[in-house]
C-alpha cells in the first residue's frame, strides 16, 4: 500500500512538472515575440518607456533561466533526460544587444542631466572621462553589431555615439576647472575673460558656465 501511495505522489509529481513545463514553453513563446518587438524599437524620445519594457523583460528572461534550472533537477530526480532550452538561450543572446543599448542610453541621460545641473565643483573629472568613453565605445559596436539585422535601433545607437561624442568636449574643461584647490586668480582670470563674474561656488553648475560661452575662452 505503502509503495502505491509513493507511485501515486510520483505520479501526481510528474503531472505537475509536465503540465509546469507546457505553461513554461507558452511563456517563452510570448518571450520570443517581446524580443522580437525590440528590433522596432526605434524612438529615443520613447525611452523611459523602452527601457521599463527592457528591464521588465530581462527579469523575466532571467527568472525563466531560473525555472529551466529547476526542471531539469526534478526531471533529473524523475529519471529523465533533462530538456534543452536552446530557444531561451539563444534568445537571450538575441535580446541583449538592445538591452544594452536602451540601459546606456538612459544611464547617459541622466548622468548628463546630473553632470550639467549638480555642483560642478563637485564633479569628478576621471569618473566622467570613463563613463563617456565607455558609452562612446559600446554605441559604436552597438550600431555595427545591429545595423544589418535592426536597422532603427542602429540608428539610436548613432545617435548615443554622437550624443556621447558631443558630451566629451566638454571632460578637459571639466578637468581643467572641477577642482577645489584651483586657484581664486584662476577663476578671476576667467571671469576677465569672459566679461561676467564667476564665482567658484556650490552653487556653481557646468550648465552655467556653458551658458557663458566658456568653451570658447578655454580654446584661446
């Protein structure tokens, strides 16, 4: 009785794993479509909604990597030979690209957003130059790595190269200028230069100094 009640629970067990697995294969088929949608995806000025359906999908992407792992330890246990799931990993590999694309492009954003309007004082010139050159970098293989098979987000992906590009002239200013210990004849210097007082404090932002044509007084 005993042995028939434990080939009943396997049953039952077995049962359940199947009937997990097909629900399990419905939902990457609706993965693979959402994967699919990124190749669209193609409005900058829809970003901040892209990139929630970008992370929202890389979640679920990585919770079905989970379930996958936990059905081939039961299916393991059950004595059967594990499931491949080639079309998860594949599409993973597919999806990651325009992940990557729309999380750079948002962190660019608002990093730029900080960096323009947060205490230029307080501005860290190597952390900038990094960050931009990495962004600078990776739009660049982006857009070759997609311009044959997505060409609009392709697209996105040059205009974060030339977003980024623009941004980077402005790290040797950063560099020349974002720091606590330059001299106040330095700053006098400038405010000369420029015809404006510019007074190096807290309340000081990169936006401002931009405003006050000060690119054009670094160059000479």
């Amino acid at each position: 009785d005993s042995l028939n009640a434990l080939d009943e629970d396997k049953q039952r067990m077995m049962a359940k794993l199947e009937r997990e697995k097909a629900a399990f294969d419905k939902d990457l088929d609706r993965y693979l479509e959402e994967v699919k949608a990124f190749k669209e995806h193609s409005d900058p000025n829809n970003m901040v909604k892209i990139v929630d359906a970008a992370n929202t999908l890389d979640n679920k992407l990585r919770e079905a990597q989970d379930k996958a792992a936990d059905f081939n330890k039961r299916e393991k246990v059950f004595g059967y030979q594990p499931t491949e799931y080639t079309k998860l990993a594949e599409m993973m590999e597919d999806f990651a690209p325009f992940y990557k694309l729309w999380t750079t492009m948002s962190d660019f954003h608002t990093k730029k957003q900080s960096w323009l309007t947060g205490s230029f004082l307080e501005l860290q010139a190597d952390e900038i130059e990094r960050d931009v050159t990495d962004w600078w970098t990776s739009s660049y293989r982006l857009m070759r790595n997609l311009e044959d098979t997505a060409p609009g987000p392709a697209e996105v992906a040059g205009l974060l190269r030339t977003q980024t590009d623009s941004f980077k002239r402005f790290v040797p200013l950063i560099q020349a200028l974002a720091s606590p210990a330059l001299k106040e004849r330095h700053w006098s210097t400038l405010s000369e230069r420029v015809g404006k007082d510019i007074s190096p404090d807290d309340e000081l932002t990169l936006q401002q100094l931009l405003d006050e044509g000060i690119m054009e007084h670094m160059a000479t």
